[in-house]
C-alpha cells in the first residue's frame, strides 16, 4: 500500500485474553453537549455504555478498560463501538469512526 491512501474501521477490535485497556476514536464534525458510546459484542448485544458531555469539534480518544456494564470484564472475542451525539445546536451529530492515512 505504499503511496497509497488507507481507511480502516476504528470502531471494531478484537479483544485477548489478558487485555487491560481498547482505544476507540472518532470525529466529532462540531461541538457536542452529550455522547453516547455504546459497545456491543458479536451478537450485537450491548454490554457497555458509556454517557460523555461537552466535547469539542475534532477528532477525540476514548479508552475502554474493558469492563461491562454489571462490573464484569468482558471476555475474549470481537466488539463494535458506536457513537451517537448530539451537537450544540441540539441536533444528532454524524458522526465519523475511522482513521486514514497514507
């Protein structure tokens, strides 16, 4: 891929045995008043959300310590973030979960 542009999907990862911590990014397209992160397993079935406020315009790091909602740690296998928010302005923001590069 040398010379050549690559997105990747930020919002999936793989989680190991023994893993502590996931980062997460994603591109807010203006100033939110509240963020809703939501982490779901394979299945599609929630296991953890998160409520975040006030976060500026840009692209913004949200590290998963991998624990679920009922206080467990959640097992090996593969999880999909997702983010809703909702801007300023009072309207739902689109929101951008991935990175680029060259």
């Amino acid at each position: 891929f040398i010379g050549k542009k690559i997105v990747a999907d930020t919002a999936r990862i793989q989680r190991q045995a023994g893993d502590k911590t996931h980062d997460f990014t994603y591109v807010l397209p203006e100033n939110a008043q509240e963020i809703n992160i939501q982490v779901t397993d394979k299945s599609g079935k929630d296991i953890r959300n998160i409520k975040l406020a006030a976060l500026k315009k840009g692209e913004q790091k949200f590290t998963w310590n991998g624990m679920q909602d009922n206080g467990e740690p959640a097992r090996a296998g593969d999880y999909r973030f997702s983010v809703t928010a909702i801007g300023d302005s009072g309207k739902n923001l689109n929101i951008v979960n991935r990175v680029e590069g060259t």
